[in-house]
C-alpha cells in the first residue's frame, strides 16, 4: 500500500483522544488528521456508504429524543460520512479519532462479510476498549461535572444504567473487533487499563511494521 489509514474507534469516554495525541508524536512522518480534511464537493461514492447513514437514520427514528436533537444528530452522522470520504480520497497518511467505524458501527455489524471487507479494508481500525464498563461510565461522569458535553442518549441515565449502556457498546465494538480478525480486515484491540503509554507504543511498532512491510493484511 502506498500509504497508511488509521482510524481510532471505541465507546465514548474509553480515551481515543488522548491516546491519539499520545500516539501522533511518536509515528514517523506528518498523518493527516479530521481538521486538515475539508468535505469533498462532490458527494458521489460507494452507494453502500451512504446505506450505513440510512440505517444510522431509521435507528435515530427510534431514538426517546426531540427532532431538534435528531436533526443535530443527522448532520453530525452526515459530515462524518463525507470527512470519511475525504480521507479514503487523501493520498497521504491518515489518522482519525472517529471514522465510519466509530458512527456506523452497528450498521457495520449488519454487512455481509464481503461487503464490511470493501467498506473497512483498506483502513487499520484500532479499537480501544475497557476490560471494565464502570472504568468507561465513571470517565463519562467525570467529563459531564467538568463542563464536557454528553451524548443524547447518556443523560437520562442513572450510573448503574450507564455502566450497562457501556458495557453494550463495548461488546458491540468487540463484535464488530473479531468479524474484522475473522475477514482479515487489519485491526488491532487495545485496552485502557493497559496504560496510554503501552497502547501508544502498540500502534507505533504496527505502523511501523505495515510501513516498512507496505502491506495491510491483518493485524492480530
């Protein structure tokens, strides 16, 4: 492969942010973050892209919040699907905090093996997970009373349902982790409790090996 596309992914409040800015100093050359991306023009692209944003729709139609909250959460989806497709355009190393991996997961989950193949493929998903649910839930609790901003669906959640909500997500992260091992889609699992620095170093000696190797062909 002539270049490199890595994609954070996890459950909000697991530490992609802060492991991505613990990582970027460490990978050799300039990656290509969210903000150096502009929204491409032309919106044309793999019809099976813009089927995850249908179903990521239909779930919203479901979801116990007002259509302000909805039509918000629309066009977050919507502007992350085409940052997504700047990037697969990009002909430079990227890195994202949050990618289609990361919004459309459950939709994902839904594809045929063939059909998550071509959609993921020809990206390393790193997915950073929690051994523990209430490490996740207690993180998010933290963020909210120092002023940071929580997700529709957490504020109407006690810890006890939020520990559950979390560990939900998690499993479906870790799901969507083995489909990719089984189809040989490159991904690579790491853990918080393991340690910032220990993770970074994980996916520094990866990229390493796929940069010096020029190929994506599964990472365990």
């Amino acid at each position: 492969m002539s270049r490199l596309f890595l994609e954070m992914t996890g459950p909000p409040g697991v530490g992609k942010t802060t492991l991505v800015e613990a990582t970027l100093p460490r990978l050799p050359g300039r990656y290509l973050q969210r903000a150096d991306l502009k929204e491409p023009k032309n919106i044309a692209g793999d019809e099976r892209l813009f089927d995850l944003l249908r179903a990521k729709l239909s779930e919203a139609s479901k979801m116990p919040i007002t259509p302000s909250e909805k039509l918000k959460q629309t066009r977050y989806w919507a502007r992350k699907l085409l940052l997504d497709m700047a990037a697969q355009s990009a002909d430079a190393d990227i890195f994202l905090d949050e990618g289609i991996v990361q919004s459309f997961s459950a939709a994902l989950l839904r594809l045929s093996d063939a059909d998550l193949k071509a959609v993921i493929g020809a990206r390393v998903t790193i997915f950073v997970l929690a051994r523990h649910p209430a490490t996740v839930a207690d993180r998010i609790a933290l963020r909210h009373e120092n002023g940071g901003k929580l997700h529709a669906t957490h504020r109407r959640l006690d810890r006890n349902q939020l520990i559950r909500e979390c560990g939900n997500m998690g499993d479906q992260f870790r799901r969507l982790y083995a489909r990719c091992h089984d189809i040989g889609c490159p991904a690579l699992l790491v853990e918080t409790e393991d340690g910032i620095d220990a993770n970074a170093d994980r996916i520094v000696e990866m990229a390493s090996r796929l940069t010096a190797t020029q190929s994506v062909a599964g990472v365990e």
